[in-house]
C-alpha cells in the first residue's frame, strides 16, 4: 500500500474526494497524514474525524519560505510518502523543496492550465469569455501551476453562469480527477520520465475528462 501525504490551506474537498474514493475500495492508499500550512483550515477537522493524522504548521511563524519549507519537508518526510498531494495548498513553494519531491509531487489547478494559472480562475475565465474552461492535475515544477499534465476535464462556461457556478461545475470534475490521476500513480501506471509524463498507453483517452454538458 502507498503512503500518501495530503497538504491543505483551507476546505479541503479535493482531499474528501480522495478518502471517499479510499472508502469505497476505488483507491488502495494509505493517507499517512494531512498537513495545513493554515491552522483554521477546515479540512484539517474534517481530516481528523476521518481517523487521519493531521499537523499544521503555521507559515507565518518563519521569517521566509526556505525555513517553512525545510520545516514542511521535515514533517512531510517522517510519513515516508510515496507521493505528495497538493490538495488547495496555497502557497508558492521553492525550487529545493520542489527538487526534493521531484516525480511525486502532484497539483490539482481550477483551470486548464496553460491558461489561467495564479488566483481567480473562474473570474478571469469568464472575463475572457472563454467557452471552455476546466481543471488540471500536473506534476509540480518551480514554477507557480505549472508543470507535466497529467489529466484535464474540461466543462462548458454557460450563458448566466456566475463564479460561483462556474467554479461548482469545474470542482465536481476536480473530484473525479485527482483520485483517477493518483490512482494511475499508486497503480504504478503513471511516471514523470525526463519531465514528461508518462501514463500506460491504455489509459490515455481516459486522461481527458469531457463533461456530460459539452455537446
Ligand atoms: C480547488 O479548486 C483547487 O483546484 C484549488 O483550490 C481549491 C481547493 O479546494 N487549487 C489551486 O488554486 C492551486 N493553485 P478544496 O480545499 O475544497 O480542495
């Protein structure tokens, strides 16, 4: 069995939808522990009624990102992850504590990414007008939402939708996606190889999602 560490700055749905798909026997993990970098962040309670070992760990309590990182890493590390999930982290992270988990550190971003990296995904989605819109799940590189994908599921942006629609219709398909990219991980199908992913050749149509409201 895989060991997992999860890490959260706030809700934490992406990580429900991994311990339901856990619950349901759909994923074969081992989720050694959730880390908050927000000690009020909701998913950290909702972590422990799970039966999860959850730990925060405050970044405004460091002078700068190298010390909270070095401080995460540490704590990561004693879980012995398999993989690294960045579930709603919201934090930049630095380029040694991306090299350290290079090939098993995963992100999940409310866009499909190349475009709208950064906040406020699905304003800006519907500021451009977009027709498309959609999330990522990507190997993690220094840069900020950027790096090898993994899965996309693209939804349609309707007449009248609101933010607040738009981002409900995308996080039903986040839902879907992070625990089948984790699957195909832990199941050893998937693999970063000089920067590129690689995922078993009979399961790549299922790394494009197209939900049921696109024609
Ligand atoms: C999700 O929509 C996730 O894609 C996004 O934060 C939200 C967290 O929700 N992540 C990013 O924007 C990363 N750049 P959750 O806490 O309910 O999973």
């Amino acid at each position: 069995m895989k060991n997992i560490v999860i890490l959260i700055s706030g809700r934490g749905s992406n990580m429900e939808a991994l311990i339901a798909a856990r619950d349901a026997g759909d994923l074969p993990i081992n989720i050694a522990a959730v880390i908050s970098n927000r000690p009020e962040a909701e998913g950290l309670e909702t972590a422990v009624r799970a039966g999860i070992t959850a730990h925060f760990i405050n970044h405004k309590g460091f002078a700068g990102r190298e010390s909270f990182d070095a401080a995460l890493a540490e704590c990561i590390d004693q879980f012995s992850p398999d993989l690294v999930v960045l579930a709603g982290f919201m934090r930049i992270l630095t380029e040694g504590f991306v090299r350290h988990y290079e090939g098993r550190l995963v992100n999940i971003h409310p866009s499909l990414l190349p475009s709208f990296s950064g906040l406020h995904t699905h304003q800006r989605a519907l500021e451009e007008g977009v027709r498309i819109h959609g999330c990522t799940v990507h190997f993690v590189t220094p840069t900020l939402d950027h790096g090898p994908v993994i899965i996309q599921a693209a939804v349609p942006v309707l007449d009248g939708d609101t933010e607040a629609t738009l981002a409900a219709r995308v996080l039903q398909q986040e839902h879907k996606v992070y625990p089948q990219a984790v699957r195909w991980f832990v199941d050893g199908r998937l693999t970063l190889e000089n920067g590129r992913v690689r995922l078993a050749a009979d399961q790549a149509d299922a790394a494009v999602m197209i939900s049921p409201e696109i024609r």
